[in-house]
C-alpha cells in the first residue's frame, strides 16, 4: 500500500514537472543591424518583404517604437541589460558591459536560471561589423548557455566590395552584388545554424530563448545578385534636401550630418546605387527570416514560441542629406518592431503606441511568466500587446552623442543638445511635418510647448540617470 502510494506521488509530480516544461514558451528573438523601416509592412512602397510582413499579420505591429540610444553599442547594451545609457555608462562601441555594470542580470540570464537554454547566433550585443564577424565580437558570455559565430563568403571576398572609401566597409557606404547562394553568406549561415537549433530543441523539449543576430543591412550592402534585381534603378528616388537645411540645425546636429565626408552630397547615381544595394540586403535579410519562421512551424513550435523582430536602431538613407545613424531624427531613432506570442489577440492589428527598447527585457520575462530584477528601467509592453490601444508611455526618450536627448510624443519631437538654450534645441511637428525638415524653435508661437516640452525631457533624462543598483 505505501509503495503504491509513494509510485503516486511520484508519478503525479512527474506529470506536474512535465507538464510546467510543456508550458513554458520558447522565444525566438530576431534583431537586424542598421535596419530602419522600409519594409512592406510598415508602408514602404518598394520595400519586398513577404516574410516580415507575414509576421505582422501574425503578430502586432509597433508605429512607434524607439531605440535609446541610435548607435549599435549602447542600443543593445541597454536592450539586453533593461538599463539607460546613463545608467549602464555605455555610451560608444567597443565595450564590454561587465567593465560598466559587472553586476548586471541581462534579459537571458533571466531565462538561463528559470531552466531555459540560451543560444546567441551572430550579432546581439556589439560587434564590429564586418570586423568581427565569425568572432565573439564584444559579446557578454555570462548571458548563454551556447554561442555561434557564423562566417559567410561575404567576409571572405572583401576584396571584391565596391566602397566610397576603398577597403573601408563598417562605416562607409559599400556595397556587392554577391555571387553564389544565400547559404554562404554569414547571414545565410546564420539562418541555418538557427534551424538547426530550431529542430534541435524540437527534439529535446527542452524551453530555449534563441538569439538570432543578423548581421544586414549593415553595410556592406552585400546579398547575392538576385535580390538587386528585384529593384530597378529607375524606380528609386533619392531624398530631396532644401538648399541652407543645414543651417537651420544646431551645430552638433550638423556635425552628426556631416561626420562622413565621402557621404555628403553624394552624386544621384552613386546614390541610388546605395538606395537599391540596401533594399536588396533587406529583402536578403528577409528571405533568411523567413526561413527561420518555416522551420519553427515545421517542427510543431509555433504554437509555443513568442517571436520578436526588431533591429538595433533606425538609419538614412538620404534623408536629411545622411547616409548613417547617431541622429536623433525619425529615421535613425524609431525602429521597426512585430511581437507575436501564443494565444494572441492582437494578431494582424498595429499600435500607435509609444514605446522603446528597454522595454523588451520587462515584456518577454512577463509574456514568459517569469520574474525580473526591480531595479531594470524598462516598462512591460504586454497591456498594449493585450489591446493595442493601451499605453505604458506618454513620450519615449532617445539619446545619442554629443550630450544629445530627445523626447517624443503623439504630437512632436524636441530635441536638446547640452544644457539647450537659444540656437541649441530642435521642435518638429509630426503631424504636419513627419520628415522633420521645418525646426519650430525659433518660432515664438511654440515657447508654450516648448517650456513644457523641456521641463518633461529633464524629467525623463534625470530618471534615466539614476543608479540602478
């Protein structure tokens, strides 16, 4: 009798234990590098990208998500530790983040200790890109379980790479029209490893949060041939820049602009080369999501896997006359973002509210069903992926170099260099002016919104600022 009651017990816990492993949700995070909005879903009139968008129609669609920080170093430092620049002092590339915040408990740590295993593939903390591709570039190791660092023919035909700067690529235009298959371009192989990874865990029933880093459409632009050809020159239109723009802007403004030299007034024709060779690297980068997205139905773990794609920041192609990041416009600081999860409500639908990057770290755990460190800054995204007409925010904040800030709301952005004042602060109109061309501060009409604007932004980065630990 008590053996039988002792194999019941027994047994009863088993199940129980089998059963909370059966009811943990996987995550599958998928992040871009140097990825604005020009996707399809997102309204993009060339953008071809059928598989990001069908992810959109499976999941919720974010208008108006922000990066904190328009630089790949410190946006995905602050992603994956739930702190502000200010807080976590990563402020450039290059750093590791346990010589700023060794005490850190980053968003995967989180996962590793509720029994999850964490896989890094790529680039999800900073790398040098192309630098260090098929290295661990500046990664944090203590936050997986397993690490693999892809190496395509992308990084092995260098030689081949067009550039403004001959032999210059991470931060120079540049571009090839690749010979060969998807599959032997470092993001191709990323793909794969990520699959496997995929049917690996399908296998085991083993709860996983996978990090896929893709390493497009950072430049250079590179992706086999086919792709160019899906964008023919003569439908591209290269951004148009009023004569004197710049000087309505503040000096650290225009020397964010104007940093590349080679990339300042770029002849059309060179132009719209760069426009098309980055359009074709997204619909690359698209096509290996896809992928990914296939193999996780095929081996049964879509029904229990939360999917987020996003990218570390947004970026210009010829807006404002740029050809890169660090501003602190629309193009460089908003950033795509789709979060689809089990039993949804939200599918297909689109929210017009606020949020920012930090904010991932809170929503997966919660989504998830796990607990997170009280000191993280970051607010759960879930009550808006419950009903997309809720918001956690009324303004989001991004910052970037040169002791610049920006706060956002519905209605307009404003943006402060130093300590601000006269010739040292920016006003745009969304509404009325959502490329942000026509600077408002010195319009004596807006002082109203203005003071009011400033006193919230100084609320915002003096909360951001605080000690976290």
């Amino acid at each position: 009798m008590i053996q039988k009651v002792i194999y019941s017990v027994l047994m009863f816990l088993l199940v129980a234990v089998s059963g909370e492993a059966q009811e943990k949700k996987n995550v599958l995070f998928i992040i871009a590098d140097d990825l604005n909005c020009y996707l399809g879903s997102y309204g993009h009139s060339l953008a071809k990208t059928p598989n990001i968008d069908r992810l959109a129609e499976e999941g919720l669609l974010f208008e108006n998500a922000y990066c904190n920080f328009p630089l790949c170093g410190p946006s995905r430092a602050s992603m994956m530790t739930g702190l502000y620049p200010d807080q976590n002092n990563v402020k450039r590339n290059a750093i590791l983040i346990r010589d700023r915040v060794p005490d850190a408990v980053t968003m995967t740590q989180v996962f590793m200790k509720s029994g999850y295993a964490a896989t890094r593939i790529g680039k999800i903390y900073h790398y040098n890109n192309p630098g260090d591709i098929g290295t661990p570039g500046h990664d944090d190791p203590a936050s997986w379980s397993h690490t693999i660092n892809p190496r395509g023919r992308d990084k092995d035909e260098e030689d081949k790479i067009f550039s403004l700067v001959p032999g210059s690529f991470g931060a120079t235009l540049s571009w090839l029209a690749a010979d060969g298959t998807d599959e032997e371009q470092t993001d191709g192989i990323a793909a794969t490893e990520a699959i496997a990874q995929i049917e690996k865990h399908a296998a085991s029933g083993e709860p996983f949060f996978l990090g896929l880093g893709f390493y497009k459409p950072h430049t250079p632009f590179v992706a086999p041939k086919r792709y160019f050809e899906m964008y023919p020159r003569e439908q591209i239109r290269v951004p148009e820049v009023p004569e004197g723009y710049l000087e309505s802007l503040p000096e650290p403004a225009q020397r964010i602009l104007t940093l590349r030299k080679p990339q300042i007034d770029l002849p059309d024709s060179l132009a719209v080369s760069a426009i098309q060779a980055y359009l074709a690297t997204i619909s690359f980068l698209d096509a290996q999501v896809g992928r990914v997205l296939d193999a996780l139905e095929q081996n049964g773990l879509k029904d229990n896997t939360i999917v987020v794609f996003t990218s570390d920041h947004g970026y210009h192609m010829g807006e404002h006359g740029h050809y890169q990041k660090r501003t602190l416009f629309e193009y460089s600081a908003r950033i795509p973002l789709i979060i689809s999860y089990p039993g949804q409500k939200s599918r297909g639908k689109t929210t017009g509210s606020l949020v920012e990057m930090i904010d991932f770290y809170p929503t997966l755990c919660e989504l998830a069903g796990l607990e997170y460190p009280e000191g993280i800054s970051g607010k759960s995204m879930v009550p808006v992926l419950k009903n997309p007409r809720k918001k956690i925010r009324k303004d989001a904040l991004t910052q970037t170099v040169y002791d610049g800030y920006s706060v956002i709301t519905d209605k307009y952005r404003y943006i402060r260099w130093g300590e601000g004042g006269e010739g040292m602060v920016e006003l745009y109109d969304l509404q009325n002016d959502p490329g942000e061309m026509n600077n408002l501060a010195a319009e004596v009409k807006y002082d109203k919104v203005m003071r009011k604007l400033d006193l919230r932004l100084t609320d915002r980065v003096k909360a951001a600022g605080k000690p976290a630990f």
